[in-house]
C-alpha cells in the first residue's frame, strides 16, 4: 500500500456489511485525505486495528472528512492511527450527551464512557 496516493475509487464500495477493517491501509504512508471513504457505512464494523496505521502525511482536513462515521459498535480501535499526527474527531453518544472520543500516545481511540 506504500504506493497509494489516494482513495479514489473506493467511493462507491458496499462495505455495510464489512466487521473487521483491521489493517486496511495500513502504511498507506502517501495519502493525505480520506475523503473518497467519507460516506461508507462502517456501522457493521467491530474492529478498526490498524486501520490507517502509518498513514503519516494525513491532513487534518484529509483526516477530519470521517468524523461522521458511525462506530458505536466498534469494540476494537488500537492503534487505528498510529504514527499519523492528525486524526479524526469521533462523536459518542454517552448518558443522552455528545462527547468526542480521544486518542492516545498509540494512536489508539478512546471511547468516552462518562
């Protein structure tokens, strides 16, 4: 994946079934934006390990294009951005309140559960 510089093309992939995204592009090192993904429904999705591992010429706004992103049912995050400096921003919803996940020295999402 070293070589990919874009996700084009993937706009228009069914992935509302998919459960594990688990190194999906990972050390995709090239990419600046994940726009073309955007809008997949990755509500299925229980594992995002390693997702974007390496991905380290992200933009902020390339990276912020997936904060809409649905992953209440996600269980498994570590190091979904590790060694990629800008990182999405996932909302949660926790006790009837909206609040932002964080991310740790890993690049490891942590759900707010309070």
């Amino acid at each position: 994946l070293q070589s990919i510089t874009n996700l084009e093309g993937l706009e228009n992939w069914n992935v509302s079934a998919v459960s594990d995204f688990s190194a999906a592009f990972d050390n995709a090192n090239k990419i600046t934006t994940l726009g073309a993904i955007e809008n997949w429904n990755v509500s299925s999705g229980t594992n995002f390990s390693s997702m974007f591992y390496g991905a380290n010429k992200l933009t902020a706004e390339g990276a912020s294009t997936i904060n809409g992103w649905n992953l209440k049912n996600t269980a498994t995050f570590t190091n979904m951005f590790r060694n990629v400096g800008n990182k999405p921003t996932f909302s949660f919803q926790v006790n009837g309140e909206t609040k932002n996940g964080t991310w740790d020295s890993n690049g490891t999402l942590i759900v707010p559960t309070e």
